[in-house]
C-alpha cells in the first residue's frame, strides 16, 4: 500500500497536467482514490480551459470599456482563441466529476442536461465567430455588440451550469 501511496501524487500531477485527460484510469471497482484522481484532473483541467476563456474575455471587455486599445487583429484573434477553448469545453465538460475533490464550480444539471449545456457552447462558438467577423471587417458598431453578445451568452450559461 505504501508504493501506491508514493505514487498516486506522481499520477495525480500527470492528470493534472492534462496529459492523459478523458482517456479513462484502469482501475478495481473498489479504488474510489483512483477515480478521485481521474476527477480531479478533469476538474483542474477545465478549469484551465475555462480560465483561458475567461482571460480572452476580459481583454474583449477591455476593448469594449474603452479601457484599453487592441487593434481589430486582436480582437479577431482574441475571439479566435475563445472559439477554440469552446471546441475543448466539449471535451473538458465530457467526464462527470462528482467524486472529485477539489473545489469546483460546476453544477451536476451539466451532465443531466447536457443537450442544453451544448447548445450554450454552441450558442458561444456562434458569438465568438461574430466578434471575429466584425473585427475582420474593421466593423466598431458591430464590434461592440457582438461582444456584448458573446458576454451575455457565457453569462446565461454560467447562470444555469455554475455554482457562485
């Protein structure tokens, strides 16, 4: 028992590290300290995925209060980077983490009301495809709006799906 021990913090880093995220641990039926790692990992994981999200939103806010000056190229490939991060909500959203012991946000209705879950990344793919088309086009109106669009959509999903 004591190799496991010395181990499982080795194994614990790795799934943290997102290396083997989603790809399911082998383990006995009774090993719950396994399947608390697994979780973890993909906790820690899409916490990652969606802080990155949240970091390229904030840049976006910053345009839209005036706060600061990104020219219309970062902004495209700020709204670029969101929609990649949403291609991997998908996955990072996927495991169920119940058994996780790390503090997390998500609401269980994710998994039990995953259709709508999805269509709220969906929802958010559209958005930032927007703000990227609007930057593209040198377009400060719809720039704008379409920002305040994408913000409104994560926040409508987040009011459904996360804990405050």
């Amino acid at each position: 028992m004591k190799r496991i021990d010395a181990i499982l913090p080795i194994v614990a880093a790795i799934l943290a590290a997102g290396c083997v995220v989603g790809v399911p641990v082998q383990a006995s039926e009774g090993d719950s300290q396994v399947r608390a790692l697994e979780a973890d990992a993909n906790v820690l994981y899409r916490q990652k995925v969606m802080a990155t999200i949240g970091a390229l939103m904030k840049g976006l806010g910053c345009v839209l209060k005036k706060e600061c000056a990104l020219d219309d190229k970062a902004v495209a490939q700020s709204a670029g980077g969101i929609l990649f991060m949403t291609e991997l909500s998908d996955t990072a959203f996927k495991a169920q983490t119940e058994s996780a012991t790390v503090k997390q946000t998500t609401r269980p209705e994710v998994w039990s009301e995953w259709n709508k879950f999805k269509g709220g990344l969906e929802a958010m793919s559209s958005a930032a495809t927007a703000v990227a088309s609007a930057a593209t086009l040198n377009n400060k109106i719809n720039i704008d709006s379409s920002i305040r669009e994408l913000s409104k959509t994560c926040k409508s999903c987040h009011d459904i799906f996360r804990t405050k």
